[in-house]
C-alpha cells in the first residue's frame, strides 16, 4: 500500500515506446510508478528495473485492453495497491495501416475496444482513486490527425477511436473538474519510428521525438497547468495546419 504521500502515477503501454519513456521520465523517488502492459512484459520489467534505480517504486500490471473484464481487474489491482491516484496517461492505441474497405468487423472491435473504449473504461474506474488524489491529473495521448473530423480511408478504426478519445477528454474535464481532476490530451504528430512518412509535410522539418511529448506532459503536469482542463495540446511540428 502507498503512503499518503507518495505520488501514484498510471500509465498504460508502459513496456515500450512511449510508455516506456514516460515512465522513465516521470520515475523518481517518492513516486509509485503502476506499469501496465500486454505484449510486452520484459519490456516492462526493464523499465521497473530502471525506475527502481531512479528511487521510484513499480508495480507491473498485466492486461489486454480490449478485454473489459481484464481492464476491471486492473483497476482492482491498482486499488489494492494504493488508497489514491495523481496521474493515470492513458497512453495506449492500434494503428493498423489498413483500408476502410478492407477493415474486418474484429479488428474494427478491436481497436475501438483498445483505443477508445479502454480510455472511457480506466477514467471511470480510477475515478475515486483520483478523487482521493486530487489535485490530480488525467492526461489521453491523443492524435494531431484527430482534431477535427475530415474523410480517413485508411486507418479509419483508429482515427475514429482517436475522435472519441478527444470527445471523452472534453467530457471529462467538465464532469471530474469539480473534484479537482484536470483531463487534457496531447497530440503528436509523426513521431520518429513511428508508421508512414510525412515527407515534407512538417513545417518543422522534422519528425517529433519522444522529448517532444515528454515537454507536453510535463507542462500538464506542473502547476502553471492547475487551470487547464480539457485541451488538446498539438505536438506535430504543425504538420497537419
């Protein structure tokens, strides 16, 4: 069990990518890091060894996201870790690089279920822990693409659930704002390694890098962002102006 003062952070996908990165960033002594994973556990368990190092204490939590019933469980373990929540980084998405007229009716399921759905389903189970938590902090890692709604003929599963990602950030910031639960988005962009070339579509001129994001988070996460609830940071080079 955590103590009172300990900072208690959540984040999903935390075994690689990321998740692995922002765990690490955010790792420090007094924090109790909860590294939730699926595919990925050695990832994960590197990332608790190095955290560890860096002062913070871990706890892995397994479990596929497009199971509902594993998602409860999670939650359910997290709760029996610790009486309060700071931060929950809803950090996990699929992007499959299909076409629309080749999407099967399962693997549309199945990345709603884990991009959209999980999102809803995490936020409102942590819902009392950050309650106990609070000042606290939800942050969704959203998609610069998902900003506005326009025609996707590819991909179109995740950019839809990416589209609700962004409906459930403003839905939340208005409904646990008044228990002192600030709800923003961060946006990237094309990120380095990631799927597809942008080409010369970033004014930047370059891909987005991990610290890119990790500058957002830590913003959000800072008091100077005590009044911010509901936005939706654009990290992307203003690639998609």
């Amino acid at each position: 069990m955590s103590a009172p003062h300990t900072r208690v952070i959540l984040i999903t996908g935390a075994g690689r990518g990321l998740g692995r990165a922002l765990a690490l960033h955010l790792a420090a002594p007094d924090t109790l890091l909860l590294l939730h994973h699926h595919q990925s556990r050695m990832g994960a368990q590197d990332v608790a060894r190095q955290a560890q190092a860096q002062g913070a204490r871990t706890l892995l939590l397994a479990a596929d996201l497009a199971d509902a019933a594993a998602r409860t469980c999670l939650m359910q373990e997290a709760a029996a870790a610790t009486p309060h929540l700071n931060v929950l980084i809803n950090n996990v998405g699929v992007y499959e690089e299909v076409g629309l007229g080749e999407i099967e009716p399962a693997a549309w399921a199945r990345v709603l279920e884990v991009t959209c759905n999980a999102v809803q389903h995490l936020i409102h189970a942590a819902w009392p822990l950050l309650a106990a938590g609070a000042p606290a902090r939800v942050i969704n890692l959203g998609d610069s693409a998902a900003d506005r709604i326009t025609a996707r003929t590819t991909a179109t599963h995740y950019h839809a659930a990416k589209l609700g990602v962004h409906l459930l950030t403003r839905s939340y910031a208005k409904l646990l704002g008044p228990q002192g639960i600030t709800v923003n988005q961060v946006s990237p962009g094309f990120l380095e390694g990631s799927i597809g070339e942008p080409g010369s579509a970033v004014p930047l001129g370059r891909l987005g890098r991990h610290a890119d994001i990790l500058g957002a988070v830590d913003y959000l996460l800072s008091p100077q962002a005590a009044y911010v609830s509901g936005a939706n940071l654009l990290v992307s080079g203003g690639w998609n102006l």
